[in-house]
C-alpha cells in the first residue's frame, strides 16, 4: 500500500514519459494481424469496443501513472527528512518526478530501482538540466533508501481475521508490510493513508469494512 501521477502532463511528468515513449512501439496504435476465427474477431471487437479506442500517448499515460511515485508525498512526509539522504532524494529525484518515499520498495528492491533510475538520468537531453549525482551522492542516496525502506512479511504473516483481505489488497501496488513495522495504533492512521495512494494509482479505492477488517488484522498481528 504505498504511495501515481495526475493526469495532466506538467514539468515533473515529461522527463518520464518521454523515456517510456522510447519503450513502446508504434505498434500499439495499430490492428493487429487479422488471423482470429469469425467467433474470435467478434469477441474480439466487442472487448475494444467496451475498452474504447487509445492512442499511444494514452498507453504512455498509463503506464506512467502506475510507475511513478503518488503526488500526495511531500518532502515533509519523508523518514528523517533533515538528513541528508533525504535532502538528496528531494534534490535528486524530484527533478523528473514527485518525491519517492522509501517505502515504495524494499530494501532489496532499491538497488536495482536505483541503477535504473541512474541510466535513465544519463540519457536525458541535456537541455533539461538535470543534475545527474556523482557515485558518492548515489550511495548516500541507497543507503537511506535501504535503511527506511518498506519491511516486508516475508510471508511469515499470523493467523487473525482479515488477513486473506490484507493480501489481496494490499499486494496490488507493493510487497505486503510486515506487520511490526508500525505500531497497533500507528495501523489507523496508515491503512487510511495507503487508501488514498491506491485512489491515486489504481483509480479505485476501499470500501468502509475492508479497511476496518485490515485495520483490526494488522493491529493484531503487530502486537
């Protein structure tokens, strides 16, 4: 349950988007070959007709909007926001997109996050300006990034009410929390915040008893 992009394209969106254009073909504006039955293509054109027509730049969108950090993180919200790993995260990463939290990933994901994001910054146009950090300012980066990041259940989750909820739906935007991570009174206050980032990046939300159900089994299972 971590924490999309709006849907207008501003300044914090077009470094991103323009790196994903390179990824999809131009094919994905055109029909594909026409090798389906009769019984297929009439399946076929009735699931487009219900999805409606798209254009590249709307794939491109997409994928952005599920790829990039929530905009409802703010350099206020980060872990030990006066150090410096984290001013270097406001300075560094927040030139292409909104400020990432730690907890987006785990600690053994953000190595290879981090790599990526590297590359991607060394092959923007230099026209944009973007300060590219040196290794040393990278290091300083993933160290707090691993040291802040989400701490997964490993599968080790107890047995309470709710928790086949809690991996459904918390397992559509990031790994599953360990529970211990927050406190039985931190929970309420998180489950409804991560509500609002599965809002941004999933366009669909909790309804009122799933939220209670996983507020009451995380609760249980940090104790």
């Amino acid at each position: 349950m971590t924490k999309g992009i709006r849907r207008g394209i501003r300044h914090p969106v077009l470094l991103p988007l323009a790196i994903l254009a390179v990824a999809f073909p131009t094919a994905c504006t055109q029909p594909a070959p026409d090798t389906a039955t009769s019984g297929d293509t009439a399946a076929g054109a009735g699931a487009a007709q219900a999805a409606g027509s798209y254009t590249q730049d709307d794939l491109i969108l997409a994928a952005a909007k599920v790829a990039l950090p929530p905009t409802s993180i703010t350099p206020a919200d980060l872990p030990d926001p006066e150090s410096q790993g984290a001013q270097y995260v406001v300075r560094f990463c927040s030139r292409c997109h909104t400020v990432p939290t730690p907890l987006m990933h785990s600690a053994t994901d953000w190595p290879g996050v981090t790599r990526r994001m590297w590359l991607r910054m060394e092959r923007i146009d230099p026209k944009f300006a973007i300060p590219v950090p040196e290794i040393a300012d990278q290091l300083v980066i993933l160290q707090y990034l691993t040291d802040n990041a989400l701490k997964v259940s490993n599968a080790n989750l107890p047995e309470f009410p709710g928790r086949e909820t809690f991996e459904q739906t918390c397992s559509q935007c990031h790994e599953l929390a360990d529970p211990r991570q927050h406190s039985p009174g931190d929970w309420y206050v998180v489950v409804r915040r991560m509500n609002g980032h599965m809002l941004e990046i999933l366009g669909k939300e909790m309804n009122a008893d799933q939220i209670q159900e996983i507020t009451l089994y995380l609760q249980q299972a940090s104790k």
